[in-house]
C-alpha cells in the first residue's frame, strides 16, 4: 500500500487521547498514587500458559542474555510494593505475541496500579471512578456479577459442577468446533467470550467476581462462603462486550508464587509450549515480604478505543503494528 | 498445499475446512481477561456458497486450499456440459456441470466474461458479472405512453431468467439487468 506510512490514527484522535491520559494522571495525583516507571525487558517473563511472552537476546553486564518483553510491569511493580514504595501506577507499554484484532495489538498500553491494604471491593470502586473520569459520558451504575450465576442466568448451568462432558458438548456447539478433549476451563473460556461478554455492559459498568480457581492467574484462592467452593479472588471490568481491566486480591505468598510458576510451565511442557524463565526476584521480593493488598490492569487503548467510539483499537493508536 | 495459521487468517484466504475449500470472510480475534484465546472466523464454502461461523484456538491452522478464480468467456453448451474459455490468450477451454453452474444458468450469454473458480484444477462455480444486458424474448405486449406509472410484469429473457420488468417493455427490447437481485435496471 502506497500510503501505509500514515498514522493509524487520526491526528484529532492521538489529541484526544493524549487530553485522556493526562486525565488519568491527574486522577493518581489526587488520590495520592505515585507514578512509576519499570523495565520493559526483564530476566522473568509470563509463564501464563494463555500468555506468549516475546524475548530477546542481549549483550548486558553480565554478558549475552535472554531477556523477556514484558507482558505486564506486574512484577516488577510487586517488587517496588515490597520495597515499601506506597500505592503506585503505571502506563507501562506490554507486548502478547500473537494478540491481534480490533480490540488486540501485539504491542500495547496498560494503565496498572496496586493499592496496599485496599481489599477488592475498594479497588473495583476505584477502578470504576477512574473509568468514569475517562469516558465522556457516565456510563450508568456498577453492578457486581458472579461468575457461577452469569453461567446459570445465560446458559442454565453451574460452571463449577456441569458435567465435563455436557461443557464440552455446549462449547462446541456454540463454538462449531471440536472441545472433545478440551479441559474445563477452556470450555468455560470459550462460552464466556462468545455467550456472556458481548452482553456484559450494557448498561453500566458490569464487575464480574469469583471466578473458578483453576483461573487464579496471581490471585488469592479462597472458599466462597455460600457453598465452600474455591474462587479466586479475582475482577474483571466490563463496558459494552468490551473487557476492561482485571483485578486480583494479590497472591503475596512466595511458596503459592513459585508453586504456581511451576505449575504453568509443566503445563506448557504438556502443550508443547516453550518454558518461561522465571523471575526470581519476584520470589525474592515476595520473601522478604510484600504487603497485601490489590491490584488491577487496565487496557488503556481500550479505555480511549470506548471514551472516543472507535470500532477499531488501532485507530487509537499511533502507528498499530501492521504500520509500525 | 501448505498450512494457515489463525493468525494468517485474512478475507480472501481460501482454506479446506470439513473436506471443502472455502474462503475466510472475516476473523476475529477473542479472548477472555485471562485464558485460552479463540479465533471467531467467517468463511464461505465455495462449494456450496453457504457461510460459516467457526470457532478456532488461536494458533490451529488449516489446510491451503488450491483454488483460483480466473477469468472465462462462456462458449456453448452440448446439453450435458457448458463450456468457458480462459481469455489470457491461451483458448483453453473448461467443461462446466450443471451442479457447478448452479443459478449462473440462467444468466449465460455467449461472449460475456464470466469469474470461473477453479479446485484442484475443477469448475466449482461460475459467477456472473454483476450487471448483463439481454434481450427479452417473451412479454406481454407493452402498453403505450404508459411510461411513467408504475406496475410490472414478468419478462422472459434470451438466456432464460424471467425478471419482472415496468409494462412499457416489449419483446425484442435488450435489458440491463442485476445479476446479484435479479431486477431490471433500464433499458440498455
């Protein structure tokens, strides 16, 4: 294409967005949230099995390494809450090889910020304020979903004790494609992004909590007082099908920590993925003691993509990826 | 033929999927905050012309599929086969079954060009061009100075297609038509 040099984005919309960004700075700045900066590249990568971390090799100080793009600043931010930094925030550019689409770029921008001592409910609060100080017009009011009656209101199932079976038959129907040999929580993935998501947000903001344990990612496990059942601890944000931000009660275990490292890269091994380097100074930091609190990730892109009505994400985006 | 991965995914790739060749209209990319990503992907069977919703894990990939669609001016028919010509200069000629042909039938015309879709070296389907011109071979008389009323009726034309015309249109008269609604435009 002869004219592919131009921006993705128009250039009223990169004025729009850069208003928007100094919005959400200014909202840090007067809740007293300090801004951070954190690598991009780093010795740990994401072993989330769902997550492909991009690397690269380096000369450093210590000679040729492989260092890893970061998917998130999450670790790196841990490691400044456990050197008692105080609650901080972060526009952190991230890289997911393979994530492309209207509302995915392979290379993108979080807005990711950790409160100690804030439990859940007071971060799903504060994540909604920060979404209505950005879109122009109030979005209406924040309901709290769980996840297990999302399931039973849509589909008429319990997605903790449905028959694997059964899942995996309904996935595939929905889907139109093969689930035979697919584990729960895959078929529970895929009913969620086709069958709940497009209508969450309607009307709203729409907070959906307790979602299966197996889908913890770095979020406290705990047994949900209504029948015993172990939840993770974990939000995501919903505005109009869109998938905001997400949200965990922070794992500050570093026992839990590494288990769970290990745990992900003997499932990639199983799949047939790469290992990850683990990062071991998150363990470090977790050892010497991070405090408890939460934290959530926000897709900023997203955020601006919904504030300014765009179909496209990159339309919000200076140059996406097939123009970079 | 080699293999096409989700993310290689693009409108106008053509693709094997449940033994036929199909080509990708639209891919999505989906993913839930945290799990397994899904590609949501419309095709066309090209067989059958039917388009599908499918569901993929990010990352499976599908057959290539060989299929090219050329270019062929239609020649005759023997009754059993229709046959076209490539008009690269090459005179070669492709033997067409009904079952390929489908609707094009009605719309065949000598000399017109035709977009052919080949498989593995055989006629899949045939596709008019979006607009034909053909003479009417059996109306109704028109009705004079009745031009500007509306009203129609059924008009039968030289390659077949019966389309419904305004009633000033007489038999002998050459129309232009749309192919994809099967409407009369105007006179030609």
């Amino acid at each position: 294409m002869i004219d592919d040099w131009r921006p993705s984005a128009e250039i009223a919309t990169l004025r729009e967005r850069a208003r928007l960004i100094a919005e959400v700075r200014a909202f840090f700045a007067e809740r007293g949230v300090l801004e951070v900066e954190t690598p991009v590249l780093g010795h740990g990568g994401s072993t989330d099995v769902h997550l492909a971390s991009l690397a690269c090799a380096a000369t450093t100080p210590a000679g040729r390494e492989r260092l890893w793009l970061q998917t998130s600043p999450e670790f790196h931010m841990k490691r400044l809450l456990a050197a008692g930094s105080g609650p901080i925030f972060q526009i952190a550019r991230c890289f997911r090889d393979g994530e492309v689409g209207t509302r995915h770029n392979l290379e993108f921008t979080m807005l990711e910020w950790y409160r100690p001592g804030l439990d859940l409910d007071g971060l799903i609060e504060e994540t909604a304020a920060l979404i209505r100080r950005v879109l122009p017009i109030d979005p209406g009011p924040l309901r709290r979903r769980r996840y297990r009656e999302l399931f039973r209101a849509s589909l008429g199932l319990d997605p903790f004790h449905e028959p694997l079976e059964a899942l995996r038959r309904l996935a595939g129907e929905k889907g139109g494609l093969s689930m035979a040999d697919a584990p729960r929580d895959d078929c529970l993935d895929l009913l969620m992004s086709l069958e709940i998501e497009p209508g969450l947000g309607r009307e709203g903001i729409e907070v959906v909590v307790d979602y299966p344990a197996g889908q913890a990612a770095l979020a406290r496990r705990y047994r949900d007082p209504e029948d015993g059942e172990w939840v993770a601890a974990r939000f995501e944000v919903y505005r109009q099908g869109l998938e905001l931000a997400n949200g965990y009660d922070e794992l500050t275990d570093a026992e839990e920590q590494r288990a769970r490292f290990a745990e992900d890269n003997a499932a990639r091994r199983a799949m047939g993925l790469a290992e990850v380097d683990v990062d071991a100074r998150l363990l470090a930091a977790l050892e010497a003691g991070m405090p408890e609190g939460s934290g959530v990730a926000l897709g900023l892109d997203r955020l601006i993509q919904l504030a300014l009505g765009k179909a496209h994400v990159a339309e919000v985006m200076a140059f996406a990826t097939p123009r970079a | 033929m080699a293999n096409y991965s989700t993310n290689e995914f693009k409108p106008g790739l053509k693709v094997m999927l449940d033994g036929d060749p199909c080509a990708i209209l639209e891919n999505d990319y989906v993913k839930p905050g945290k799990g397994q990503a899904f590609n949501r992907v419309k095709l066309r069977n090209l067989m059958t012309g039917r388009v599908w919703e499918r569901t993929f894990k990010s990352g499976e990939s599908l057959e290539g599929a060989d299929v090219l669609e050329l270019d062929m001016e239609y020649l005759y028919t023997d009754g059993e086969m229709w046959y076209f010509m490539l008009t690269d200069g090459s005179f070669e000629q492709y033997p067409v079954e009904k079952k390929a042909l489908g609707d094009t039938e009605k719309w065949l015309k000598e000399q017109v060009v035709y977009t052919v879709t080949l498989w593995n070296d055989n006629v899949i389907n045939v596709t008019p061009p979006n607009f034909i011109e053909l003479e009417v071979t059996e109306t109704d008389p028109g009705l004079k100075g009745d031009t500007a009323q509306g009203g129609s009726k059924p008009a039968t034309l030289s390659s077949g297609a019966v389309v419904r015309v305004p009633l000033f249109i007489n038999e002998g008269e050459v129309l232009k038509v749309d192919t994809r609604s099967g409407e009369y435009v105007s006179r030609a």
